[in-house]
C-alpha cells in the first residue's frame, strides 16, 4: 500500500493539503519542502534551474532509463536458480578444521585437572532439578567445554530435566549490549516496529509490529552459556534477571493494536503470552566471587575450576600430539609447560611449532616436533 501527502498547484506555487490520500505522488516536492524548511531563496531558486536543466536533458521515455537486462535476469526463473547453485558451489569449499577442534576433549574424561569441578558441575546439572550455575576459574581450563559435555550427557539420562534436542546456546557477555531505546535486544528479544525498525515486509505494509525472540528463547529447554557473564552489562543482567524469575519474556509496543484483523495468531499469542525462556544459566568468569553482582550470585550455585598444573599442561600438550599424529621429542611438552599455564595456550604453541615443522619439511605426514623447533617457535611469540 502506497499513501502520499495531497497538494494543490497553481503554475509552480505548491500548497501542501496536510491530507493523506492513497496512491503515488505525482511528482517530487523536495524544492518545495526546502522553502518550508526556510533555505534560502536563492538556493531553492538555484535548485528550480539545475532540475528544469535536467528534466530537458532526459529521456522522454522515462522506461528508457530501466536496465531492462538486470531486470529481466533477476526476474527470470533462471537468476534465483543459478544465485541458489552459486551458493550450493561456495558452500562446499571447506577449509581444514582447525587444530582447536581437532585437539578439543570429546568426553568428560579428557578433560584434565578439572576432576572436582566436572563432578560438581555435573551433580548440579544432571538432575531433575538442575540449578542455575557460575562457573570460576582462570582463562584456559575448559569451563565452556566442561558445560557443553556436562550437558550432551544429561539429555542421555532419564531422570534429567533436558530432552534430547535441548540446546546449547554460547554467547559473550562482553559483546552484548544493552540498548537504552530498547530497538534491539540480542539476549532478550525486541520489538521492531513497522516503520523504522525493519518489521518484515507484509507486517509493515499492515502497520503491524514484529517481535524478535532472543536468545533467553533460543536457549528454551536447554542450557543459556554466557562467557564473560561478570562482563555483561548491568542494565542487561537485571533484565536477565527478571527473565529467571518469569521464565518468559514479554513483549510491548505502541503499534499493535490488538483489534488488527490482519495481525498473526503467532504475533497476537508473542504479545498476550510473550515467548518462553525457561533455561538453565551457565555464566563463566575469570573475576574472583566478590566482584560478581550479589543478585545475580544469589540465584546460582558456584563451581570453581583449578588452575592447571606444570603435570597437568603436559598431559594436555600429549593429547593434543597424539590427536594430531605428531611425534614429540622428549622433553617438548615440559618445555611447553614452562611457557605457560594455560590449557588453551599450550595447544596454540604446540600448533605453531607444528605449522613450522611443516613449512620447514614441505610434509604434513609423520611430523616430528623437536625441542630446538620448540625453542625457535617459542622465541617467534617472544616468550
């Protein structure tokens, strides 16, 4: 549907009617809106010759000025299906995996000096009453991977309270942002209203306002993992918060009108009900206990991961050898362990000492890793 401002002409006097009537507009009043916007004459005047220049150079066929090739290409059956085999072509080509998920534990039992805080995550999770958690600990000890085994586990359990497509949803705290026009909500959900917010085409042509679910939806029936949760915005965190407590969120805005015939059943049901969020919460963080906010550490029960040890590093650094069919030289993965700490980072140095031995051999098969090779890739990271 098309509406335009109605105006009366009289030679180039222009008066706007201040009535909307349906249809196009007939012509363009930019120059006249300039004038009620109070540009200067001679600029409006000056605006009256380049268009009456323009209009005399152009073609009298206003078609004539239609690419009528891109047109017919785009419409043509045969331009969607070629875009369609185009992307099918391109979605095919697939780089290697990277030696990240190559290395990464596949089961519980890979995962290294977190006994402890595996055996509690899991008793609180793996429960018919599972609990809202925080998990602490230093960066590097597997506490995103612990959750999301923790979880593949429990849907393989009877008693549980997750069915077996229950979700796993990962997000950052410190990438999430809290909008104070509220136009946009990652984590909670929005409303974008049919003008200047985006609601899809047949909803704005209507007038009516679209609800977009975020991710305490998408998490629904299963696990909500938040990194960085001591991060997130505190705007945010209380409306987390009062999500917890709901298990729902709701949904406002001063477009929908409820007597609309033409609004949806799943929008008019979005906004009398709002959309469900009943999820576990899994925040993780590198801050100590007391530097989380106390509300929402009351709500959650706390695991604590351990730092990695010296042996514990050179475990992880084996694994991710043998994983990766790569010969160690003695010594190598005690060399790793005086470098760092880290589980995470002890595999990225392993793999940069093996992208080395590559280069340096031209082979990618029985790749020998020694400890002058080590030393070398240690002084490329300046460590």
């Amino acid at each position: 549907k098309n509406y335009n401002i109605a105006v009366k002409k009289r030679g180039e006097d222009i008066t706007f009617l201040r009535r909307i009537v349906r249809g196009p507009a007939d012509d363009s009043y930019g120059i006249e809106v300039a004038k009620l916007a109070g540009l200067p004459g001679s600029v409006t005047r000056r605006a009256h010759e380049v268009l009456r220049a323009l209009e005399a150079t152009a073609p009298k066929n206003k078609v004539e000025q239609m690419d009528f090739d891109a047109l017919q290409e785009y419409h043509s059956p045969a331009g969607p299906r070629e875009m369609m085999e185009k992307l099918e072509a391109v979605d095919k080509v697939k780089l290697t995996s990277t030696i990240m998920n190559v290395v990464r534990p596949r089961s519980l039992s890979e995962i290294v000096g977190q006994d402890r805080a595996v055996k509690a995550l899991f008793s609180r999770i793996a429960s018919p009453y599972p609990q809202h958690l925080i998990l602490y600990g230093p960066p590097g000890v597997c506490k995103t991977t612990a959750a999301r085994l923790v979880l593949d586990e429990a849907k393989k359990l009877s008693y549980t309270a997750f069915g077996e497509n229950a979700p796993f949803v990962e997000c950052d705290g410190t990438t999430l942002r809290w909008d104070e026009r509220d136009i946009t909500n990652p984590l909670i959900g929005s409303v974008h209203d049919p003008i200047y917010q985006g609601a899809s085409r047949q909803l704005a042509d209507d007038g009516i306002p679209e609800p977009k679910p975020g991710l305490v939806t998408e998490a629904h029936g299963g696990v909500l993992f938040i990194d960085e949760i001591g991060e997130l915005d505190p705007m945010m965190l209380n409306k987390l918060l009062k999500v917890l407590e709901d298990k729902r969120v709701y949904f406002e805005s001063a477009y929908y009108d409820e007597d609309n015939p033409a609004v949806p059943d799943y929008i008019r049901k979005l906004f009398k009900d709002g959309a469900p969020a009943d999820f576990i919460l899994i925040g993780a963080t590198t801050r100590q206990p007391e530097e989380i906010n106390p509300a929402i550490r009351s709500r959650c029960a706390e695991v604590f991961f351990d730092p990695l040890q010296p042996k514990d590093v050179v475990e992880i650094v084996n694994h991710a050898a043998d994983k990766l069919q790569v010969h160690l030289e003695k010594g190598v993965a005690d060399l790793i362990s005086s470098y760092t700490m880290e589980g995470r980072k002890a595999v990225s140095l392993l793999a940069d000492a093996y992208g080395l031995s590559v280069y340096e051999s031209g082979e990618a098969k029985d790749v020998t890793i020694t400890l002058d090779l080590m030393k070398r890739t240690a002084q490329a990271s300046r460590l």
